[in-house]
C-alpha cells in the first residue's frame, strides 16, 4: 500500500475568525513545496497576512482606488485597497546618490566581469589516495614540465599523446575558465600564470596531476557607478519596502489575536 502523507490541521484565525481550511488548501496550490504541510504553513500564513491587512483597510476606511498590476491588468477590489493601505501607511525614503554610492563602493565585486584565462593541460590522472600512482603521476609532469620548457611549441603534440583528460584531442585545450569553474588548486595556478605562460611546477588535484599552461587572458573590468546607479537604487529601495512592510505586518499581528501562525515581533519602527 502506497505511504499516505497526512497534513496535521490545526485552527487558523484572525481576531476570532477562524479561515476555513478549504480556503487554505486552495491557497496551498499558489505555494508549491516538498511537503505538503509547508505548503500548508506557507497558505496559511499568506491568508492571515491577507486579513490582517483587510482588516486595517476596513479600520481607516481605505477604498478600492482604481489600479493596476505591473502587466497593465486591473486590480481585483480587495487587492487593490491592501495596495492602498500599503501605500499610505508604510513609508520608505528614497535612495539618495550617497548612499547608492556607498553601495557600490562597498560592493564592487556586484558589478565587475571576472577574468577569464584560456586554459591548456596534460593531466597525469591518479587517485591521491593512492600515494604511489600518485608520485608517478608528479614524476611524469615534472619530465613534461621539462621537455615543454625547453620546446613550449611541443604542448599540444604531448597532450595529445600523454593527457588523460579529453581535452587531449583539441591540444590540451579547456577553453576560457572563470573564477569557480575548475577545482580551487587549478585555478589558483592557472590565474597566477601571464599570457601565453607555463606553470612551472605540477598542480595536484583531486583528479591527479596537471601541467598547465595559460593562453589568452582577458581581466576583469568594474562598471562605472553611473552605468549602474538607478539598478541600486531600485535594489535598496525594494529592499526597504520589504523591510517596512514586514514589520508593519509585526505591528498589525502585536495587536491582533492570532491562531495557528506565528509572527516575530517587530525588530523597530517601521523604517523612515
């Protein structure tokens, strides 16, 4: 018989008003997860922001205006007073260009390309846990180091012959490598190399032993902060909207009796 995965159902209500659990399994649809009682949880809680929210409208008496979603589509009447109420209770401040600035400053490594260096090897592959292969492996490096020192021109010819990585049949050639695209002690050779430069000992790693050569290398290069100063100040001010409504929401929980899902207390006063 198939495991059956049951949702343990507990009362849900705001200001003792109890949110019907088929309103909360329909809900759950909209919050896909590998559980269904996160699913649950996740539907349970957005009803109850819902009617925490409507019911403040109701409090000051806020309207349906007439609005729009970001696609041009009208508003439903509930939907758009919780807009509204957002609107007129939850203040954030604009981000200013100091403060976008101080951003960046502190964040440029957001708005940089990262180097990017061709990368050429002959792996000697072995099993590090295996310290003889291993040491046989680094030999045979070591003796290719030393053939390529004396014939660089010779790297694709003893790839070809020598490599255990499938790069052998175009030279030895991987293409361009990024920060995080190959194992760390790789990378840390291969961006230590100039253009066009042979390391000139072997590089471990956990798939053996390699020899490597850099070849064309194109550095990293940092936006000017005017190329993307609106982007953060779009990012700064999404992130305060979301901060200042969370704890409005805090705010509205404190003072309302509430079943079945937790809020935390607001951390502060709704950010200014």
């Amino acid at each position: 018989m198939d495991d059956v995965i049951e949702v343990v159902i507990e009362k849900v209500s705001v200001a003792g008003i109890e949110i019907a659990p088929s309103d909360i399994a329909a809900e759950a649809q909209n919050h896909p997860a590998q559980k269904p009682d996160e699913a649950w949880a996740h539907a349970a809680r957005a009803l109850v922001v819902r009617r925490l929210l409507l019911d403040e409208a109701d409090r000051l008496e806020i309207a349906a205006p007439s609005l729009t979603d970001a696609d041009g589509h009208k508003l439903a009447p509930d939907d758009a007073r919780i807009e509204a109420l957002l609107d007129q209770e939850v203040k954030t401040p604009s981000a200013d260009d100091a403060t976008a600035r101080r951003f960046y400053e502190h964040h440029l490594e957001r708005f940089s390309s990262p180097t990017i260096v061709e990368a050429e090897h002959i792996l000697f592959a072995a099993s590090p846990e295996d310290e003889f292969a291993y040491s046989l492996a680094t030999g045979d490096a070591r003796g290719a180091i030393r053939t390529l020192q004396a014939e660089l021109e010779l790297f694709g010819k003893l790839a070809g012959e020598l490599s255990a990585c499938p790069s052998r049949e175009q030279g030895g050639n991987l293409g361009q490598i990024g920060p995080g695209q190959t194992v760390e002690p790789f990378e840390q050779a291969l961006f230590a190399l100039k253009e066009g430069e042979l390391c000139d000992h072997p590089v471990k790693s956990r798939f053996g032993v390699h020899v490597i050569r850099a070849g064309r290398r194109i550095e990293g290069e940092t936006l000017p902060f005017e190329a993307v100063q609106q982007k953060i100040a779009d990012y700064l001010e999404e992130a305060s909207l979301r901060k200042a409504v969370s704890q409005y929401l805090s705010i509205l929980a404190s003072n309302t009796v509430i079943e079945g899902v937790e809020f935390e207390a607001a951390d502060g006063p709704l950010v200014q």
